[in-house]
C-alpha cells in the first residue's frame, strides 16, 4: 500500500470517526454512533502494536493538516480514545506471556523424545530447550544492558538433569524474561542482533520465537497452528526488517541472483514485495511487480517464510518462476 493511500485512508477514517463522534442527536440516533464506534474500536484492537502505532501517527498527521479549531483538536484525540497509543513494549509482552502460556500447555505432556519434524533432529526436549535458551540469553541481554554481543553459551540456564521438567523450566524462564523487560525502558539504547538498538526490539523478537516454535509444536503433533492475522502479518514485517542484520541469512540472500517474490495474504489483500540479489536486498508492503507470487493465508505465509511450511504445500497458490521461490527460501530460512 502506498504512503498516499495510507494518508487517505487514515485521513478518512479520522473525519468519519470525529463526524460520528460530535453528530447531533437528532441527525445521527445515539446508540447507532455508538455502535459504530464500538465495530471500529473492536477492529482497531486487532491491530499489531507495530500497526497501532503507524495508525495513530498518520491519524495525528491528518489533523495536523487541518487548521487550528476544534475540529482539529477532536482528530487529535482519536488514537488516545481508541488506544493507539498504548504502551507498544507493555503490548509485546503481554502477547509474549499468553503466546508462553500455550505452549507450556502445549509441550508439557508430550514425551520429551517426540521428533519435531519442522525441525529436522530435534525432539521436544531440544525444541523447549532452544526456546528456554533464548529466553534466558534474552534476559541476560536486557538486564545488563549489554553493548556488545554476549553468547547464549555464556549466560547461565539452571537447565534441569531430566528432561520432563524442561516445560516449568521454561515457564520459569519466561517469567523472569518478562519480568526483566517490563521493568526497562523500551527506549534504552543497547545492543540487539537487530535493526532497533533498543530495549524495545526484544519483546518484539521473542514474540515470533514464541509464535514459530508453538507452530512447531502444533505441526509436530497434528494440530494447525492459530496465528492471529494482525501477529502474522507483524511477524513477516519484522523478519524482513532484520533480516539484513543476521549474517547468517543476508550473506546467502546477497549471493543469490537477482529475484522477487511478492506474497499475497488471501484474507485481507496485505502483500509484500521482497526484491534481491546483485542490486540489494529490499521490501515494500505493496503489490509490486515479481517474478513469482505466492497467495496464502498470513499465518500459512509467516510459516512459510520461516520454512515451517513448503512452496508446494495445497494450501498456497504459486505463479511465476518457482526456481526463484526455491532459491530464496532455501537461503532464507530462519
């Protein structure tokens, strides 16, 4: 979508809203505006954090352009009268609590020697593992608000000798994670294997570490994964924001020869567009020429980015040069 048409929108929805909010009774029946308000903030609410708080700058850049009076000052106030402008670190978290909570529940009873086959070599006792590592390095990294790279090897994880224990361990961990970064500033500068050098870049990361490896779980077990559309569509953006700064991904990426992708999201029209290669590598949340496209759900769409999912899977429709699919998700894959 073009910055335009986002301006357009948002300066649509701000005079709509306001046009409701401040109707004459005897123009607009109350408990209509009401409920119109009520349908918006409900769809509002689905939103990512990352997304509310795009929203609320484009609402607030709306009434910018409007002269001072009191029209102005009522676009001013709709994103605190919808929450837009919550706490986006206090929004991660509590998305990284509830997604930590499913899979303990998940994971718990399952024999720690049940195979993962989204991870090939992994059973459940290395998958809980991993993701309680992560936690733990994560942790460490905040609460000292590390300016150089420390390595997970390095920081201490009290693992327990028998494996059926990892899950409390891991809910224990979690806690503590949590803990540690809602009592820091999002906005302390530290180091992050990221594009955002702050505090706030964690939350964020553990979050689709969350949302991926309960998706491994679920897979492993028969179960499809329930990824909230607004998450998924945050996690493709987020994967592809930082994707430049893991070494591991941009050296084969910047190796491979030039290509695009563009990925459709079926259920709401969301695209983005991945162009790499000799050039460079970049991104655009729009409907931008490629050489091959991929149509799916969001969730199937993260899932596949992450190379949970393959190309060839019915639940994707593929047109185009697959060769060039193939070659950047063998490259890409987390």
């Amino acid at each position: 979508m073009s910055d335009a048409l986002m301006n357009a929108l948002a300066e649509a929805l701000a005079d709509l809203v306001t046009s409701v909010d401040t109707c004459d009774d005897d123009v607009l029946d109350p408990d209509t505006g009401v409920k119109w308000l009520e349908t918006t903030g409900y769809l509002l609410d689905r939103l990512s954090p990352a997304d509310r708080l795009t929203l609320s700058r484009l609402l607030r850049r709306a009434a910018a352009r409007q002269p001072d009076g009191a029209w102005r000052d009522d676009l001013l106030r709709i994103p605190e009268e919808f929450g837009l402008d919550d706490d986006q670190h206090e929004l991660y978290c509590d998305a990284v609590e509830h997604l930590e909570r499913r899979f303990v529940e998940t994971v718990r009873d399952v024999d720690p020697a049940t195979p993962v086959p989204s991870c090939p070599g992994w059973s459940f006792a290395d998958l809980v593992k991993h993701h309680g590592t992560t936690h733990r390095w994560m942790e460490h990294l905040v609460r000292t608000r590390a300016s150089e790279r420390v390595w997970s090897r390095d920081v201490p994880l009290d693992l327990p000798d028998d494996t059926a224990a990892y899950p409390d361990w891991l809910a224990r961990s979690a806690a503590a994670t949590l803990r540690t970064m809602r009592g820091v500033d999002p906005e302390t500068p530290m180091w992050s294997h990221g594009a955002d050098q702050r505090v706030r870049f964690f939350p964020r990361r553990l979050l689709f570490e969350a949302v991926v490896h309960l998706a491994d779980a679920e897979l492993a077990l028969g179960q499809q994964p329930r990824i909230a559309v607004s998450t998924a569509a945050d996690g493709i953006e987020e994967f592809l924001e930082n994707l430049p700064y893991y070494s591991w991904l941009a050296e084969p990426v910047g190796a491979l020869p030039a290509g695009s992708i563009r990925l459709a999201a079926k259920e709401t029209g969301a695209t983005w567009t991945i162009v790499f290669g000799p050039g460079g590598f970049r991104w655009t949340k729009t409907a931008g020429e490629a050489h091959v496209s991929v149509t799916g759900t969001t969730g199937d769409l993260l899932l596949l980015v992450y190379g949970r999912l393959k190309a060839d899977d019915a639940r994707f429709v593929v047109s185009g040069d697959r060769a060039v699919l193939g070659g950047w998700l063998r490259a890409a894959t987390f």
